[in-house]
C-alpha cells in the first residue's frame, strides 16, 4: 500500500492518537475490580500499544515523501510486515 506525504500523516497520527485513546481507556478500567473488565483492560492495553508502535513506526520512515507499507496474510488476517520510506 503506497501512502503520499499527507495520506501519511493523517495516517500514523490517526494511528497515535487512537492508540493513546484504547490506553486511558485500558488505564481507567483498571479501577473496576471485576475480573472479566481487567482481562478487557489488558487486552486494550495491548491494542492500544500496538497502534501507538505502528504510528510511530510510520512516523520514523516518513521523511516527507509518504511511504510504501507491506501487509502479509495469515488467512484471517493482515500483518503489518514492513514500513518503507518512498
């Protein structure tokens, strides 16, 4: 998937902030002492993190020119597999 310069920044900005978003809301959860909530909560931790990682791993090979990202099949899914600058 090739992405311009601005595709690129709405993207891992998108990606930074609903990452940051699942995070506080994985933080916030934490406080309800119910078990099936705190499994939810770290579960949306991970969610959270891997967004904030992948942003910022677009963010790092942006250098204003947009980029190219690769994608693998698993089947079910689609793994991000690599990120390169354009």
């Amino acid at each position: 998937m090739f992405l311009d310069s601005n595709e690129t920044r709405t993207t891992y900005q998108s990606l930074k902030a609903g990452g940051g978003g699942a995070a506080s809301v994985a933080g916030i959860s934490r406080f309800i002492p119910i078990p099936p909530t705190q499994l939810a909560s770290a579960i949306g931790a991970a969610i959270g993190g891997g967004l904030i990682g992948f942003g910022q791993m677009i963010q790092d090979e942006h250098n204003g020119n947009g980029v190219r990202l690769r994608f693998t099949g698993l089947g079910y899914a689609a793994v991000p597999t690599g990120v390169f600058p354009q």
